[in-house]
C-alpha cells in the first residue's frame, strides 16, 4: 500500500478479522506497508512478489483503538532473523522501529 488508509478503515478491519488488531507488513526501504489479512506471512510473500527485499521487511500488529505510541506492536514470527541480529519475533533495533513508525505515521490518517 502506497496510498494512505484512514484510522477508521483499519478500526473496520480490525474488528473483521481479530477484533482489536490489524496486522501489517512494512518494506522500510520502499515505505510502503500491506495490511489487513491473516498471516504476516501472506503480506510477506506479496511484498517480496512486488521486489521487495527481505532485511527491509518487518511484521507489526496496529491497534487502532490505542491513542499513543503503543499502537504499533512490533512483533511476527517473520521478524525471527537471526542473520540481522533479529533473535524474537520483536523488532529489537530501535533505528528500524523508528523506521518503521515513520512508515506507518505516513501512511495512516490519524
């Protein structure tokens, strides 16, 4: 996704999928993000399909709801990279979370 997505619209998939929470896949070289589905895996592949590179993709849960920072939950199995220095499914390097913030603030009317 490369158009921005409205708190509401992502409040709408939240509540049809799991309730509380989006998931979302961020490429924080291309600042682009695909959200919504099942799987991180699922936007994973898309991304990659799209000429995305794997170091440069990173699995979150949005929150809708919350109104501070902790909206964005850095955690999916597709983070466990040990070859980046990635050992949870958490996004461990700061630099890259902020990254990833900014994606995400660039993409989602608040």
């Amino acid at each position: 996704m490369q158009t921005k997505i409205s708190l509401e619209k992502l409040n709408g998939l939240a509540k049809s999928i799991f309730g509380n929470l989006v998931k979302a896949v961020v490429d924080i070289d291309k600042e682009i993000m695909v959200v919504g589905g099942e799987l991180h895996a699922d936007a994973e592949a898309l991304l990659l399909q799209k000429g995305s590179k794997q170091q440069n993709i990173w699995g979150i849960n949005l929150y809708p709801e919350i109104k501070d920072i902790n909206w964005i939950e850095f955690d999916s199995m597709i983070n466990l990279r040990p070859s980046q220095n990635n050992f949870s499914r958490g996004v461990e390097d700061k630099d890259i979370q902020r990254k990833i913030a900014g994606v995400v603030n660039k993409l989602v009317k608040r």
